[in-house]
C-alpha cells in the first residue's frame, strides 16, 4: 500500500480543517480509484495538523492528485501556515484496535541511507513490531519509508495519551539498536487523532 502525508506547520484554524477535510474532501477522496482510508491528527500545542491518505498502489495515489489538488489549495486557505505533501510506501502495518478519534499517535521521522532500506524494514518486521504491539494501551502502527531517499515515518495509535507517553519513555532502548543499524531519528510529534476513516 502507498500513502500521501500532508503537514500543515504554524496552522491556525486546526479543527476548520478537519471539518473540511470530513464535510468537503471525504466525499472526493471516496470517489478515487484505490483510496483506502484517511486519518486527520493534530498537535495542537506545536500547531501541526497531519492527514495522512491511504492508497492501493502507486498509480492511484498520482491519479487521485489531479482531483485533490484544489481541496489541497483551499485546505491551505483554511488551516493557514505552510503546507508539505510527501508521499511514501507503507512498508509494515499492524492494527490490534482500529485508530478513531480520540486515540493518541506519536509520530517519528527517521532516515537512513536507501541502500539499507530493505534489510532496515526486514529487521522493523521481524523484532519490533511485536515488542511494540506488546505495550499496554497499543491500537496500531504504521511504518512508511521513502525509497529514494531513506526518509520514513513511523506512526503508532495508542489508546490514550498516558499509554503513548509510557511508550514513549521507553524508546531509548529500541532506538539505541536501531541507531546500530544507521537510522537516524528525527523529530518526533506527540498528537490526538481528531479523525479516521478506513475502507
């Protein structure tokens, strides 16, 4: 599966946004060949708001970009600050408890050089997806990685922000292991879901 992530910095009206995304671009996003789910998500204190849009392959992720580009412009309008869009291959994926608003989502970036991507990704699968699933609280993760450039973004849902905030303290051990292995971490983003829709 492929996914599209948009971030709106120094956003001013966070919840107009998510109720454009839902009353307005929901409808659109239905109407696409391949869409899959989208989540809206928000740290409010930081001014970020996330919509990270789920797709079958890559095509229809790129055939849906005409048809959402408008949404994307008057989004801007709505939310105001910057916006990136960035798209990735969503290389692992796993759902205990299916993410709703509400839930909290701890976002890491992290990068690596592309040639270690695959091994990197094979290592993620194999040891530490079930030491994640296995902390208290746990709904779901995803792992998206940028092949050409080796950035990723891993995002997981917990049930409250007590449980991601438990998780979160013990990361130091996890990411000493994954620094052996020549990831680098990035920022991390401390967020509630404001909205999830999955097919």
């Amino acid at each position: 599966m492929y996914t599209r992530l948009l971030t709106f910095k120094r956003a001013t009206d966070i919840d107009g946004g998510v109720t454009y995304l839902r009353d307005e671009v929901q409808p659109v996003l239905n109407a696409q060949h391949g869409y899959r789910g989208v989540t809206a998500s928000a740290d409010r204190a930081g001014a970020v708001l996330g919509i990270l849009s789920l797709w079958d392959s890559e095509s229809d992720r790129a055939a849906s970009d005409s048809a959402l580009g408008k949404a994307r412009q008057e989004a801007v309008k709505i939310v105001g600050g910057d916006l990136t869009v960035e798209n990735f291959d969503l290389v692992a994926e796993e759902i205990t408890k299916p993410p709703m608003a509400g839930c909290a989502l701890m976002v890491t970036r992290t990068s690596m050089d592309p040639a270690s991507v695959d091994d990197n990704i094979a290592f993620f699968k194999s040891e530490v997806v079930d030491q994640i699933k296995a902390e208290p609280g746990f709904c779901a993760l995803r792992n998206m990685i940028d092949r050409k450039t080796g950035r990723g973004v891993v995002g997981t849902v917990w049930e409250n922000r007590e449980a991601m905030e438990a998780f979160a303290a013990k990361s130091s051990e996890r990411r000493a292991v994954a620094v052996s292995r020549g990831i680098s971490f990035d920022e991390t983003s401390y967020r509630e879901l404001l909205f999830a829709e999955m097919k």
